[in-house]
C-alpha cells in the first residue's frame, strides 16, 4: 500500500520535472544478509532499513532477505548468480574470504562489486562471571591445569571464532575444545548456562548478557582498546577492557563489515549505493549503533577499499592455512 | 503478587482507543499473512515489520505483536483447508484437521483450532506472568546433550504409532533424516552430498518439501479419486461453536497435556517446532482406539494446536529474558525490539517494566480480541470449499508455487516441490506414512548438531546423557516410550491387577 | 444456509468405473525401492567419500548420514521381498488408466506453470494456469475462467508485489509495465 503511493508520487514527480540525470533503484531493494534471524548481520541490515525510511534516504522501500544457509553460503551464491542486478546489495564479513577456503564454495569476492566497508567488528574474549579467574593469565593458567580441556564456544566451523581459539592454543599452549553453534546469541547463552567455559564473541552478541552481570570481558583482540568511554555497565565502559596483547596474550584479529553489489553492475548504480551508505553512516541511528555495538568506525570506498579486501584476504588466507583449515 | 499490579498498570496503557485500533489491525493483517501461503509467520511478520517504524515504541510493540498472534491463529486456516502447512508447527495440525475439511467439518476443525490456540496461548501467558524469571533461569540449563535429549523424546514418541508396516516407517525416516543433511554440515564446516551442485548447498528446506508433500499430492490424489474437494459447506453458526465448546472439557486431558509439552519446550530455546508434534503423539499414544488418529478426530485437532500455540507464545519468554528467539517468528520480533533500542536480554525486564507488562498485557487482549476475531470469520474461511474445483485447483497449485519461491527465492526450489508433489502422492498410495518423513526434516539436522557438539564436548562420552538429573530424566523418558509396547506388555503379563500407571 | 452442499465437479466426459489398472501397487512398490536403493548407494557413497569414522571428536561429518544410507538401503531390500512375499497385496490396483488421467489432467498443467514460471513470471503463468485448467479442464464458460484468472493474478500481484514487497519472479510483461 505505501509502495503504491509512492509510485503514484513518483510518477508525478517525474511529470513535473525533467528526469534526473543519477540513477537510482526503481524496484525495492534487497539488503541480502549472510546470516540467520536475529545475528550481528541481520540487526546491522534492520538498523540500515529503519535509517533509510525515517530519514527518506531512497525512494524505494528496503527489503531485508535473510539468506542464511550453508552458513550464509547461500548468500555469496545469490549474489554470484545476480550479475548486472543493481537491486541487491550484500552485507559481508569475513565469511567471503574464509568460506571458499573451508569449504570449497565456488565464490570469489571480485566477482562481486565492492560498494563500502562501513565498520570494523571486534572479538573479546569471555567467560562467565561466576567463575574465580578474573584475567586472561588467570583464565590461561586454569585452561592448562584443568583435567578436561575447557570448551571454548563460537560460530560455526573453521571460522573466525575458531580461527581465534586456534591461535589462542599457539600463543599459550593451553588447549581447548570448539563447540560450534549456529549463532553467536547460542554461544551466548550456553556461555551463561555454564556449558562452555569462554567464547570470543562480537560484542553485541554478549552486550546484553556483561550488562547483567553474567559474563566476564577478559580481554579484546585488538591493538588498540575499544574507544567508546560511556558507562555499559555499572562500573566497566567498552574502553575497560584490556588488549589481549596487554594481558600477554599476542592474538589479534578484526572483522570487516562492508557492503557489495553483485558483478556487472554500472558505475552510476555504484555511486548511487556508495552515497547512500556514506548517508546512512551519518545518520543518528547509525552512529547510535555503532557506539552500542562497540563497532569500529570506518569508512572506505573505491580505491582504499580493494585495496583493504586484498590485504584483509591475504592476512585471512594466512591465517586459516595456519590454523591447517583450508580444504585440500 | 507483585506481577498482578504490573499487570494491571500494563492494561490502563493499553486501554485507550487508539491502541485497541491498532491491535485490531495488526490482528487482521497478521492472519492475512498466516493464510497466505509463502507468508505465513517469520516472513509475514518480517514483511510488516517496516510499517511499525513511524509509530511508537508502545503502538509499535503492540501492533507486532497482534501481528504475531494473527499470524499463529492464521496458519492453521490453510492446513485445516487444504492440507498446506505454512509453518512447521501447522504440520501435525494438518494430520486430523484435513480428513475433517473432507468430511465436512471444517467450521468444526477450524473452531477447534482457534478455541485450543486460544488456551494453549492462554496457559503460555499466565506462565510468563508469574514465573518469568524462574522459568529463565531454568532455560539456562540446557545444553547440547539436553536439547538432543529433547529431540530423542520427540522421535521416540513417534516410533511404534503408526499401523503402517515397520519397515516403511523406517524408509519414511531414515529418508527425512537423510534430506535434512544435505548441505553444509554446522560442526565440520564440510559440505556433504550435495555433488558440487549450488542449489543442493541450500540444503532442503523444510517448507518447500512439505509445501510439495502435503499441498501438490493433495491435489494429485483429489484429482484421482474425482472427489473434487467433497466440501458440505456446512453452515457455520453460533451452534457450531458452542458444540465444540461443550465437548471442551471432555478433553481436558490432552489439553493439559498439550499446554504442558507446549510451554516446556517453548522456554526450550529452539524447541518450539518439536511441540505440535510432540502434543499430537502422545495424544495417540495414550488414547483408547489409536486407529481413528488421522481419520478427522477432533482431539487430533486439539492436541496439536495447543502445544503449538503454547509453545508459540511460551518461546517469547527466552527471547526478552535471554535474547534467544525461540522460534522464527520470534526472531524478526527480536529484530523489531531491536529497532525500537529494547535490547531483549535479562536487563529488558528491570530497565523496562512498563514495555515489558504493556507487552504481557496486549498477550492477554490480543489474544481474546484474536479469538473473536477468527471465530466471526470462519464461515468464510470456510465458504472457500464451495467454490468449483476446477477453479480452486489451480489457485492452490499458483499458492504452493508463491510459498515455495518466496522462502529461498530460488527456481530450483519449484522443481523440488514439484517432485516432492509426486513423491507425497506415490508414498501415501503405496502406504509409506509421511509424518515421520517431516518430522525428521524439520528436527534432523538440529538432532545431530546437539548430539555432535554433546560427543566434542563429552569428549566421545555417550555417559554425556545421564550426566545430569534433567538430561538423564529426559534420556531414560525417551528411551521408555520408545519401548512403551513391550513395557505396557510386560506390565500386562505380570498380572491385571497391577495396570501400568498413565504417565 | 445449513443445508449440506456438495459440490462434485464431474468430469462431463466421465470414464466408465472398471477401467483397467495401468500397474499394480506391488509394481509400483518394488520400484520405489528400487530407486530408494539406487539413493542410498549414491548418497552412501559420498558419504563414505567424507568421512564416516567415528575419530576422538564423536562422529565425522559423513557418519549419521552413511548409516541412514545403509538402514535405508536395508529396509528398501526388505520392502523387495515383502513386496514380492505378499501376492494379495501386491496384486491391488495402483492406478486405472481413468485416474492416471485424470491425475495427468492437473499433473501436466503444473508442469507446464513452473516451466513458464521461467521465462513468463509467476504472474503471467499463473494467469494461463487458472483459465486454462478452468476451461479446458474444468468446462466452466471461457469468459468466467478469463475473469477469475485475472481477479486472482490481479489480487496476488497487488498483494505480494505491491503491498508486501515479496520478490517474485517477473517476465517480459511485467517489464513492459516498468516492474
């Protein structure tokens, strides 16, 4: 229905006035997410929907179409299997190096049609706040003393979260199993029901459960603390929470937020989504996200951003060879 | 009784006009995109999501969450009426409400389900009001080897019921089974027969093989018998209604039963699909003459709807005090929150009272306006039987084709219903039962995920299962109705006088 | 209105009722084992392919599905002989050559829909679908079997594609119109 009255603005409009020169989507546009209900993916490309509409950022409405299979394998095919169509744009992250290197998907990001990298996603590592080690040399010292190995929750299999408690093992010795879930909010919740011992979940995924008191931040896997100072619980902000490298633990790693059109797209279409994302980024909703997700800002396009995919794969590619998961 | 003045405050929110307005129209929109097949539920509640952006917080929470219930009372119109289940959960409903369309009870079948959503809602609603926290602490307390052990029982309920020769129970099974694991497997990260091709990585979606099996066989097999949808558009009056109501108590039992099952594996994160069919079998299992399941009995209406909706609405619960949805539908509601800066989690229920009781209070109306609701406009639910055949068979096969496409948005999956359309209509001809084939597509792949992560975390330990009272009470449960007819033997060998107890 | 209607769309040109059986239901089980078997053999196989030990880890990712392959495998053997052991059973009619049919009637219609479905659209093959089958099958006068294909082709596309944003496939009519 409100699609109707738009179309019917629309068409006035372009009665009215001469036809715009820039291109612009003439069909709903698909947000595709890599991910099921409810993930980090999903609640970025709800939260870009809502910024567009309350800000009247496009004319045509956003869909969001969530293409979780084969661990978002689905998507990256999708998209593979859209080429030249300009109405759909994929949320990535570091599934579309490391999911052809795991499991032989038949996928290559340049195929695809690189728009914006519109935030950096962090790992902390976690354990449950019931538990008597307070830091990372506490938590490592249990790990290797513990009879059982501790079990170390994430998502999915031979991906970043395992790849995490890999080099984990390698940097301290200690050793630990992986339980993979399907979803950072399971390994959450089994993190709190004491199932598993630690998980190096994003941030929003544990948010809800640090604020009640149930998990411990023990350290972030990043060179640099987070940046955002506001209180999130009652004593501890984001910036609390020591660099794993601080606490002797020399593990670091980030994940890469960004936004691609499928192949064979025009250069106009690009510009269209480019500068509509650079809107959304600067939209109160956006920036209100961001800080409560403890995302890291940035913005890359063009040039700065092939040139970050080509080192963000071959960093990645390094380090699921290392970690011995790259299929023969 | 600090809830009930909660509560109270929650309805004075609500009581005003306006919300009341916008209750009933997300009412009518959320059946609107329950019946409509490719809708249903998740994606219907996705698709109506943007609307709720310009209001606020409260509207907005509201009129989802009206959404929601009419979507849940909504999904039961079609598997009653054409044998189309559009959730996983209208699945067991369609084993006795079809035959009872058939016969033409449909006003009777459809009241029937919309009464029972109703209570199981009901016992759901009340469990959240008074024991939300308890409840959640206990949620906490599965993990791998628990949830398998939930799923164990769901099978284990199963097996042994049907009059269909054993072996074919088997293939049925062992074929679901089988299919669910097509695709990406979540422990290993390895894909597994699916011979390179792309479409196969999807796996085989649940919907799209039931949409085929159910809906595309129906019509095969109407067209074989010449039976043409025998609709005896029975008249649906206030008599229909109260009949079904006085035979209520009647089945006092399964309804219990089933608003226990229900909120149960609802507060189960991820249990909420397993619930109807839980509630349906052992409506079976414990009734006198099993043989007349699946042959239009009202209480294979009942049992099912019941712990669907109670496992529907109990599923709320994990996602605002834990942030896990419970069930799809629950997930875009999360998404929702999410929108509106209500992070669900255990914080939601002490930072946001008036949210939270406002949103426990619009459970209670929206489900009695709900109710009224559905049960005004069943005549026409039900006058949709006496339209020619010739007219609705093609209408039902565009239907099947709209749900099949719209869950993947993939060609692929049209071919796949199709087959599975002639796979429905050979198996139910040569006698191989489809219900533990569903069964095991919608609950297969989660089974072996839980058992797997159970084996890493065990360490190859299969004593995992007994680890623990819950898991082990759940374990050895399973594990005794799966040899309920040589335990029920036994007890009737060692003598009449000793009956085996009901439980 | 609480008399019973029933509405019993006859085919006018109705076969006789003995027509003969075109197989047997025995035929037709030994079959469907047959092809089950050939099922279990290819997916067993590529089961065995990725792994189906049990290592220090619980089951490999080829272990539960390799088993099933084999259990099905089994109970479809099994469903040979009881096929073939139970004559009686065997011997019942699957299908008359007047049901094939009539089955082929709405089997063939379906397959025609999804294969225009490709390159028409859903909407302009749903259109064909309903007053083709409506007129050629169903024997209802052509400008009814036009009207109501087009209110229902009409409702759907207003209700998915325009009110819900549902994508759906579209062919070269609906490019036409700017869609």
């Amino acid at each position: 229905m409100r699609r109707l009255a738009k179309i019917a603005a629309a068409g006035a409009a372009i009665l009215l006035s001469t036809p715009a020169l820039a291109w612009e989507p003439t069909k709903p546009v698909e947000i595709v997410v890599a991910a099921g209900a409810g993930g980090a993916s999903d609640q970025m490309a709800r939260m870009i929907q809502a910024a567009v509409q309350k800000n009247n950022l496009m004319k045509q409405p956003m869909v969001v179409s969530l293409k979780g299979a084969a661990s978002g394998a689905e998507a990256l095919i999708y998209m593979k299997s859209s080429d030249g169509d300009s109405n759909k744009v994929l949320i990535a992250y570091s599934l579309i190096y490391m999911l052809p290197l795991s499991a032989k998907i038949p996928f290559n990001w340049r195929e695809l049609t690189p728009v914006a990298v519109i935030a950096m996603d962090q790992f902390v590592l976690w354990d449950n706040a019931g538990k008597p080690y307070k830091n990372v040399k506490e938590f490592i010292d249990a790990a290797k003393a513990s009879s059982s190995p501790f079990k170390m929750g994430g998502t999915g299999s031979k991906r970043e979260d395992q790849v995490l408690t890999v080099f984990m093992e390698k940097r301290t010795g200690a050793k630990f199993v992986y339980l993979p879930y399907k979803s950072g909010g399971e390994a959450a919740t089994q993190l709190v029901g004491n199932h598993i011992d630690a998980n190096v979940n994003n941030p929003s995924e544990n948010l809800e459960v640090w604020r009640a008191g149930q998990v411990r931040p023990l350290c972030v896997f990043d060179k640099e603390r987070i940046s955002y100072k506001s209180k999130v619980t009652e004593t501890q902000s984001w910036n609390d929470i020591p660099t794993c490298k601080e606490e002797g633990l020399d593990v670091q790693y980030l994940m890469l937020r960004a936004m691609f059109l499928p192949g064979k797209v025009t250069p106009e279409q690009v510009a269209f989504y480019v500068d509509l994302f650079k809107k959304v980024s600067e939209t109160p909703e956006y920036k209100d996200y961001m800080e409560k997700q403890a995302l890291k800002p940035i913005f890359l396009t063009g040039k700065d951003m092939t040139k970050f995919l080509e080192e963000d794969d071959a960093q990645n590619k390094s380090l699921m060879t290392e970690a011995g998961f790259v299929a023969k | 009784m600090e809830a009930f003045g909660l509560l109270l405050h929650g309805f004075t929110v609500l009581l005003t006009g306006k919300t009341l307005l916008l209750m009933m129209v997300g009412l009518v929109l959320g059946i609107f995109v329950g019946v409509l097949p490719g809708l249903g539920g998740p994606n219907g509640v996705a698709i109506l999501l943007p609307l709720t952006f310009t209001m606020d917080p409260t509207s907005a929470i509201v009129m989802l969450s009206c959404i929601y219930w009419g979507a849940l009372f909504g999904g039961a119109i079609t598997s009653i009426l054409f044998n189309i289940p559009g959730e996983a959960w209208s699945v067991a409903t369609t084993f006795d409400g079809y035959p009872m369309a058939q016969q033409g009870r449909a006003a009777e079948a459809l009241t029937a389900a919309f009464t029972s959503s109703f209570i199981g809602s009901l016992c759901a609603v009340l469990l959240i009001t008074f024991l939300a926290p308890m409840i959640s602490s206990f949620a906490l307390r599965f993990g791998p080897p628990e949830f398998f052990a939930v799923y164990l029982l769901t099978f284990c309920s199963f097996v042994g019921l049907g009059r269909e020769a054993k072996h074919k129970t088997i293939i049925s099974m062992a074929l679901g089974l089988l299919l669910t694991g097509i695709g990406m497997d979540t422990i290993s990260g390895q894909l597994r027969m699916t011979f390179g091709s792309t479409d196969l990585l999807r796996g085989i979606n649940f919907l799209v093989a039931v949409i085929g099996l159910f809906g595309i066989s129906e019509i095969l097999l109407t067209m074989e018998e010449r039976l043409a949808l025998r609709g005896h558009a029975a008249g649906i009056s206030l008599r229909v209604i109260l009949k079904v109501w006085m035979d209520l108590p009647k089945y006092w039992v399964t309804l219990l039963r089933s608003s226990f099952i229900g909120c149960w594996l609802g507060i189960t994160p991820g249990g909420a699909i397993a619930a109807s069919f839980m509630g349906y079998n052992l409506a079976k299992r414990f009734a006198k003459d099993q043989d007349s399941f699946g042959k239009g009995r009202i209480e294979g209406v009942f049992a099912p709807e019941t712990a669907a909706h109670a496992s529907g609405t109990a599923a709320l619960l994990p996602m605002l005090a834990l942030g896990i949805p419970g069930s799809g539908t629950a997930a875009i509601l999360l998404g929702g929150l999410m929108v509106w800066g209500l992070n669900p989690g255990p914080l939601l229920f002490v930072e946001h009272k008036d949210f939270v009781w406002g949103l426990i209070a619009s459970m209670y109306l929206g489900n009695v306006v709900g109710l009224v609701l559905v049960l005004t406009t069943v005549p026409i639910f039900a006058s949709v039987l006496r339209v020619p055949f010739a007219a609705i068979a093609p209408m039902i096969v565009v239907s099947c084709a709209i749900g099949a496409y719209a869950i993947q948005n993939a060609m692929f999956d049209i071919w796949l219903m199709l087959l599975f359309g002639v796979v429905g209509y050979v198996f139910k001809k040569i006698g191989i039962p489809l219900a533990p084939f569903t069964l095991a597509l919608v609950l297969g792949n989660r089974a072996e995920d839980a058992f797997r992560q159970a084996m890493i975390g065990s360490g190859g330990d299969l004593g995992v299962f007994w680890s623990n009272g819950l898991v082990g009470f759940i374990t050895t449960l399973a594990l005794a109705l799966l040899f309920w007819p040589l335990i029920d033997k036994a007890f009737g060998r060692i003598g009449q006088m000793l009956r085996p107890a009901k439980a | 209105m609480s008399s019973d209607i029933e509405i019993v769309v006859e085919d006018p040109t109705a076969p006789e009722t003995d027509s003969p059986a075109v197989a047997s239901t025995g035929t037709v089980d030994v079959v469907v084992s047959l092809l089950l078997l050939a099922l279990a053999g290819v997916l067993g196989y590529d089961n065995w392919r990725t792994g189906m030990s049990w290592d220090e880890s619980g089951p490999q990712a080829g272990y539960f599905p390799f088993y099933l392959c084999v259990i099905l495998g089994a109970a479809s053997l099994y469903g040979i002989f009881a096929a073939r052991r139970n004559r009686a059973a065997a011997a019942e009619t699957f299908v008359t050559r007047a049901q094939l049919r009539r089955v082929l009637q709405v089997f063939v219609p379906t397959l025609l829909f999804c294969v225009m479905m490709q390159f028409l659209g859903l909407y302009v093959a749903s259109f064909l679908l309903t007053a083709g089958f409506m007129w050629l099958v169903g024997r209802i006068a052509l400008w009814k079997s036009l009207l109501t294909a087009f209110i229902f082709t009409a409702a759907m596309f207003v209700t998915f594609d325009i009110a819900f944003d549902v994508i759906m496939p579209k062919g070269p009519l609906e490019a036409a119109f700017g869609y």
